[in-house]
DNA sequence: TTTGTTTGGTTTATAACATAAACTTGTTTA
DNA sequence: TAAACAAGTTTATGTTATAAACCAAACAAA
C-alpha cells in the first residue's frame, strides 16, 4: 500500500539536487547551491552521497583558473528519481477538502 | 524556488499515517500499524510527535476490554498536509523521458 | 490457579542523517 | 604583500528514524 521511498532521495536537498539535474545536461556546485539555498558544506556531503549511489558524476575541472565542479545525473539516477516520484504518488491521496 | 518541506511530515511513516488520517474520520493504533507496516515502536514514537504538533489528536479508550488507542487528523494537521502536498510539488519536475 | 501466549502498546538504545561551523587551497584585488 | 574572496571539503553536533527490549492486561490452557 505504501512502498518504500528510497532513503536517499527522501531528503530535502539531494531530491532538489536530482530534481534539477533530471531537467539538465549538467550543473556545476555553485549553481546547485545557489539555486538550492544550501550551504556549501552540506551540498558537498549529499552530493558525495548521490555520488557513491551512482545516481550522479562529480566532474571537477576549471572555469578559467578557478575550480569547477561540475554534475550530472546518471541513468541509474534518473531511473531512480522516477520510481521515487511514482512511489510518492501513494502517499499523496487526491486534495482534501 | 524549492519552498522548505515541513520536516515533520517529510517523514515515510509519519507520512503516511498523515495520508491515512487525511482520507477518515478517525482510525486506531492497530489499523495504523497493519496498514503502514511499521513497527509498533517507530509509530508509537511518530504518532507522539504528531501529537506534540497538533497535527492529530490521541484518545486511549477501550474497545471491548482490550485498550484501543484512536486517532484523529486535526483541522491544522490537515491544512499542514495540503501544504506540504503543494510544497512537494515543486520538488516533482513533470516527468523525464 | 498458575503458566504461558497474545494483544496493545511504551521506553530505550543505536545508528544514520542533516546541518552548520571551521578549515583549506587557491585567486583576485587593494 | 596583505586582505578579502571563491570554491569547496572536513569535522563536529544535534536530530531522526528505527528496532529491540520491555511492560501490563487479557485470554487460553492445564
């Protein structure tokens, strides 16, 4: 009746994170943060975690002489976030009055 | 651009107890638990923090001579579950190909 | 009637999690 | 050069979710 919500897409910020990647080709830290409202330390610890799922890649290069991160949503990742939205559906029952 | 979700109800169980209560007028402890899966322990916690918020309303009664616990969403309990339906939104881009 | 079993929970302990604060490394600017 | 800034990472801490252990009452059986 309610199946179970992968845990790592359950939170906040990595499924904000998975919600715009899944609508890009990619976007780099800064972007994500801004966009997100998070603080640095904490996208680097949930984008790390999507990282190890391998629902994203990190690629870490230079925008002129300053670092840039720059991700991308996996298949697997994208797969992922669109069984975690269909398994959501149960858990939001059509409005109230 | 992602409205904060009420942490409260960004729970699985917690959740779906909401969703549950949301869709009748009252149902008790047992049917709780069969319906979600969840253990007796974790909902006995959650159904406490809904308490703690007002979201429900906790009545131990007896039904026949076994105890019977009974809940109930309350009106600021539901209007928090349609605002947190309609924050999510934002989180669910319309599906990718 | 006492022994065990089931029901209906609550309390407690633990591991995972989210987050902010502090730190690092390098770059730009005054 | 020194200070400020950019782009992250690491670390520390409080919060959470969860299961395991526990408890009390009712029922069943011997």
């Amino acid at each position: 009746m309610f199946p179970k919500l992968d845990p790592l897409l359950h939170s906040e910020l990595r499924l904000a994170v998975m919600s715009i990647l899944a609508g890009v080709e990619s976007a780099d830290f800064t972007y994500l943060k801004t966009q997100t409202g998070a603080t640095a330390g904490n996208l680097s610890v949930q984008l790390e975690k999507l990282t190890a799922a391998d629902y994203i890649t990190v690629e870490k290069g230079f925008k002129g002489r300053k670092p840039c991160t720059t991700c991308r949503i996996t298949p697997a990742g994208l797969e992922a976030f669109n069984t975690y939205i269909q398994a959501l559906q149960a858990y939001l029952p059509t409005a109230q009055k």
